[in-house]
C-alpha cells in the first residue's frame, strides 16, 4: 500500500501525521527526509502562487471558500503573490502589493518554505489540501459550523476521524496544538484518498502558475 501522510503547520514547525503516530520537523525540508521517497503527502498550505495579488487569493481559494459557506469559508487562507514571500514586515507586504494582515504574514515563511523546495515534479506526490473540506466530506458532505477552537468542535472532529477508521495519535493537549494534530490527520485522510484515486479537487480544470505549479486543492 502507497505511505501516506498529513502535515499542518504548527508553531514548532510541521506536524506530521504518517503510519498512524505524529511528529513534528522543524522545516518542510526535514518533513520530506523522514518520510519514505514514496508518501503521498497531503499539506496544508498553499502550493502554487499567482505572481501578482488578486482579490481573493487564487482561483482555487475562492472555489473553496465558495464550497465551505459563510461560517466556515472565513478558513481558507488567501495565498499570497510569489513576490511578496520576501516581505517581514506589513509594510514590506503592502509595498510588495500584497495587502497582508498580520496572522497572513505569520504563516507566509512556512508558504515559503514549501514553495523553494515544491517543483511539477513533486506535485506528483506533495499536494495541497484543506481541513474543513476534509472533514466536510468526513460528514457525509455537510460543512461543520462547530469551532475547532472549541471542545465540542474538536471533539466532534476527532469523531469523524475514529467513524472513518482514520489512525488517530495520541493527542498532545487541549488549544492550539491539538487543532494542529487535527488537521494534519484530516490531511492524512484526503492523502490516502489521493493515492486511491478517490479525492475531488477545486478547480476542476486548475491554472499554473509560472513555474508550472497546479493551484488547486483537494481533500
């Protein structure tokens, strides 16, 4: 059976869901080297970048912003241009012409790290995803209102996961670091639909962008 694996990032790095345990890497680079040349691997983080902004990210966001509804399509990070990679600051971001908030800003160094190593070539096996779609799917198609941020919501994940048959690690604490495990299990779960051929993605026919790169998610 083709390895799989689920990776979010976190705040130490990455988490990393593979063969039903969990470990974090410090960067995207060392995610790939602890895991077998074969793993299908479902990230979620943007892959695929528009060179210039576009109201609304990417065509890809927008669909899936669209498919996730008014509660839960504020959960789709609107990726940045390429340029604006090299902005630290809001400032920099905004001369870059990218209209960044600060949250947005934290997680363009992790975009980053992905988008030196990621090439056509590895896109064969690395893909993006997005966790709400996942467990939307998980629910038999219907959008989860509950927040991650909150126990029941959580708690409501982790049982879709457990239903599915999903090898759920052993849950670091409540908050933060266990919405990160999560997501980085619900990406393991769209990652062995990938290697089965089952998964749907948004759009159905996606752009590249200028170094060949689909901008598409799938769950």
């Amino acid at each position: 059976m083709t390895p799989v694996a689920g990776v979010d990032g976190c705040r130490a790095g990455w988490v990393v869901v593979h063969d039903g345990a969990a470990f974090v890497c410090d960067d995207f680079v060392t995610v790939l080297d602890a895991l077998p040349d074969d793993t299908v691997v479902a990230v979620d983080i943007p892959i695929g970048l528009a060179d210039h902004y576009q109201v609304g990210g990417r065509e890809c966001d927008r669909s899936a912003r669209a498919r996730l509804g008014r509660v839960r399509g504020t959960s789709v990070f609107q990726a940045p241009p390429r340029p604006a990679l090299a902005a630290r600051s809001l400032e920099q971001a905004r001369e870059l012409g990218w209209p960044a908030t600060k949250q947005a800003l934290n997680i363009a160094a992790k975009i980053d790290q992905v988008d030196r190593v990621m090439t056509p070539a590895l896109q064969r096996r690395v893909f993006e995803v997005h966790p709400e779609l996942s467990f939307a799917e998980l629910n038999a198609g219907r959008v989860l209102l509950s927040k991650k941020r909150r126990r029941t919501g959580r708690d409501e994940r982790w049982s879709l996961l457990e239903r599915a048959g999903v090898p759920t690690p052993a849950r670091p604490h409540a908050g933060e670091a266990e919405d990160d495990l999560l997501d980085a299990c619900a990406a393991a779960w769209s990652a062995r639909r990938i290697a089965q051929g089952d998964d749907q993605l948004l759009p159905i026919t996606p752009l590249c962008d200028a170094r060949g790169l689909r901008m598409e998610i799938r769950w």
